[in-house]
C-alpha cells in the first residue's frame, strides 16, 4: 500500500522543485531557440568559417549526452578558473544541448521555402532582409512549429538529469526521499506526476498547432 499521508506531507517539495525545474528549462529552451536560430541563418547564408564553426558544434552537441556536459561544466570548467552556479550550468547545458535541435528545426523549415518565392520578392523591390523578415521566416516557422514543441518537450525531460550538479530539481527531491525514508514507490510516483503536470500542456497545445497547420496547409 501506498503511504499517502507521506505523499502528502511531501507535495509542497515538489512543488518547489517542479518551479525550479519550468524556470530552468524555459530559460534553457528560449536561449535553445536564439541559437538554433542564428545557427539555422549561419547554414542558410552559407558563411564560410562560421558554417564549419556551426557544423562542429551540430555534431559536438547531438553526439553528446546531456550529462556529459553538465559533468564539462560543473566539474572541469573550474580546473581552468572559471567557476559557474549549478543554475548556470544547468540553463547552459540545456541551450548548449537544445541549440543544435533547434538549429535542425529552423533549417528543414528554412529550406523547405522555395527559392522562386525569394526571387519574386526581390524583382519586387524587396531588399533582402524583408525577404527574410516577410517572406522566409513566417513560412519556415510554420513548418518548423512541430519539431519545435516536441524537442521543447524533449529539453524538458532533459532536466531530470540537471541534478548531478546538486540542483534541487525533481529527480534530486525523489532521489533524497528515497535516500532518507527508502519510500520509493511514493516518490517515484510523485515524480512521474509532477512531470506529466509540466509535460502535458506542452503535449496538447503542440497536438493542436500541428493539427491547425495541417489544416491550413503548412507542412506539407
């Protein structure tokens, strides 16, 4: 039987914990989506050095686990001086790991505009960063919305592990729990709880844009 009253008495630490876990994840993910960004217009303007630059740090990044790189900046990065809060590292791991997805997202969304409909705009009179402003990127974030939401959805699962650096987010309370008074189906439970709470929305509003885009016939 399940100890509620231990479940209970333990709700308000994951409140506190599911707070700590939305604002280090939304901070992870908006940085994401600035990188992403501006390394999806570094590819698309095919800048010499910098595309190279983006390409390592494209595969640097989805070719290493999340963990791996918390580890890099939480525990490495002050051999060499520099020492960063757990907070720190946690939101820079997240972008660093989130940019790259983002990145991907944007590109197949930039490119899926046709070349024909920049063109046009040009022997219109447009100069080309209205092309971009008007033209490219409101159709690329259309087709993009989809992958977008989901790897959101992803970076915020990707916070369970933010805890090897002693970051009092959800998985280090049910870890601490279970630690302290060995109650771990009450605390896993909680925890699986606590993080459908926080992933649900994002899971339904995402169904609903793809299912409005569909319609309207972006993405196709």
């Amino acid at each position: 039987m399940l100890d509620t009253i231990f479940m209970m008495k333990n709700i308000p630490l994951y409140v506190e914990a599911a707070k700590l876990t939305v604002v280090i994840g939304i901070i992870g993910i908006l940085l994401s989506l600035l990188v992403g960004l501006v390394i999806a217009f570094i590819q698309y303007f095919k800048i010499p050095v910098l595309r190279q630059i983006a390409s390592v740090y494209i595969e640097l990044s989805r070719n290493t686990p999340l963990l791996v790189q918390l580890f890099f900046l939480y525990f490495g990065l002050p051999k060499a001086g520099i020492s960063i809060s757990a907070e720190g590292c946690a939101i820079l791991g997240l972008c660093f790991l989130g940019g790259s997805y983002m990145a991907e997202a944007f590109r197949s969304g930039i490119e899926s505009v046709e070349r024909v409909q920049e063109e046009s705009a040009l022997a219109l009179g447009f100069n080309r960063r209205q092309v971009i402003r008007y033209v490219v990127l409101p159709q690329a974030l259309s087709v993009s919305i989809p992958a977008l939401f989901a790897n959101k959805i992803f970076l915020i699962k990707e916070t369970s592990v933010l805890s090897v650096v002693a970051l009092a987010d959800l998985m280090y309370i049910a870890k601490d729990l279970i630690g302290l008074y060995y109650k771990t189906d009450e605390a896993l439970l909680l925890l699986v709880i606590s993080y459908l709470i926080i992933l649900l929305p994002f899971s339904i509003v995402a169904a609903v844009l793809e299912r409005r885009l569909r319609y309207a016939g972006f993405g196709n």
